[in-house]
C-alpha cells in the first residue's frame, strides 16, 4: 500500500539518505512551518528541519504541492508594457526623468489577489531584497496571502514611442517580477514629447484621460496623442 501511494506522487516517510538524493530537499529546505496550501492534501503537520538536516515534524513525510510551490517562490519573470496611440504632428513620446510614476496594479502569483488600489514605481525607488539577492523598485508583502513579492523597472529596456510607431503597439519598458504580474497601466503626468517636424519640446504631457493636445507655435499647426491604450505581454 505504501509503494502504491508513492507511486502516484503523495507522501512518503524519508530516510536522510533518501533526503540527500530527492530533487525536492533544496526546495524543503526554505519552508519551515509551511502547511500545504491544497485542501485535498493529507499532510497534516508543518515540515521543519533541524540543526543536522534531518527532515522533523509531519512524520518525516514531505509534501509534493509545498515543495512545487517552494521551487517557484523566487521565479523571475519579465513583463512588457505595450503602448499604442495615434500620434498627430509629436514624436518621441516617453517618460521623462527618473521620478516619472508608472502606475500598476499588481496580482499576486501565489494567491491570485490584485490590489484595488494603484501602486506607482520609480527609477528612483530601491528596496534591497531578502538574502541579499540584489534590489527592486518595490518589495511588498500580499495582503492576502502573506508572500513577498517584488517587481523591478529594467531601466535599459525604456523605449521612446515615435511617429512611426504610431497605431502600433510597441513595447514602452519592461519589468522584472517575483511573485507579481502587472494586469493594468494607467498613464498620469510626466510624459514628455518634441514636434515631428520643429523639434519643439513638450513636457508634462498627461496622458490619463487617453488623449492630450497642444499647439506648435513653430509651425502653427496643432499636435496630439489620441486614443491611448495598452497592453501587457510575458517576455
């Protein structure tokens, strides 16, 4: 009965031997008192670890749904934010400085939970990261779950939104994620633009209303950014 239930992937008592060869003791490792987050699970106890590196607590039975879960708590992924607007006598759309706001709303990659509220992240922020695994322009527990997720602007990646690309899609920034995926955008203050044919600059462009027009005194004709939208795709 015991060889049966193995083989179909639930619980198995462990030997230290049998630790040190499992491909899930890494993975273990980082979740102390961690109960399986799956209610059709019959791993009762938390998996603990002591000093030796014996496996203690649960009956030495290691849980295949903590441990997968453990495996892709610190998974980075990168997420592009595409832009697409209708560009009238204006280009080189892009945010200007380095304390330009981008306003997300972020889901949780654990739970699922997506914040009600807009977050904005700058180039400027930096919060160092648990471990010392480097930093991120935000590091944030979930409200709902607990976990710790974090999400970085790749400053390298920010690409200015031209005449040319206009009623395109084009990826504007990219962000790298742990634990966060970003499901909406919304552009505030704090673009910036020159005219297509005088050169002319534009600041402070607000793009929240998805539309914006101004006047080049240069050539005395009118410009605009029309029907702004948006897109986020996995990179």
């Amino acid at each position: 009965m015991l060889s049966s239930r193995t083989s179909q992937g639930f619980h198995s008592k462990t030997t230290p031997s049998a630790q040190r060869s499992s491909p899930i003791r890494r993975a273990e490792l980082y979740l102390p008192g961690r109960k399986c987050h799956k209610r059709s699970c019959h791993s009762h106890p938390v998996h603990t670890r002591a000093p030796d590196n014996r496996l203690h607590g649960g009956r030495g039975r290691i849980c295949r749904h903590t441990t997968q879960r453990a495996s892709q708590q610190w998974k980075m992924v990168k997420f592009a934010l595409q832009f697409k607007a209708t560009l009238e006598h204006v280009t080189n759309l892009r945010p200007e400085g380095d304390d330009f706001r981008w306003f997300l709303k972020l889901k949780c990659g654990n739970c699922g939970e997506i914040s009600d509220k807009w977050q904005y992240i700058t180039l400027m922020d930096s919060v160092p990261l648990k471990g010392g695994r480097g930093s991120a322009s935000m590091v944030q527990k979930c409200k709902l779950c607990s976990r710790e997720n974090s999400i970085d602007i790749l400053r390298d990646t920010i690409t200015p939104y031209n005449a040319d690309d206009s009623e395109k899609f084009k990826t504007m920034v990219q962000f790298e994620c742990r634990g966060l995926e970003p499901v909406d955008f919304q552009p505030q203050a704090g673009f910036c633009a020159k005219g297509a044919e005088s050169g002319t600059p534009f600041s402070e462009i607000n793009l929240q209303e998805a539309d914006w027009t101004d006047y080049d005194e240069k050539v005395n004709e009118s410009v605009g950014i029309y029907e702004v939208t948006h897109k986020f795709i996995k990179c």
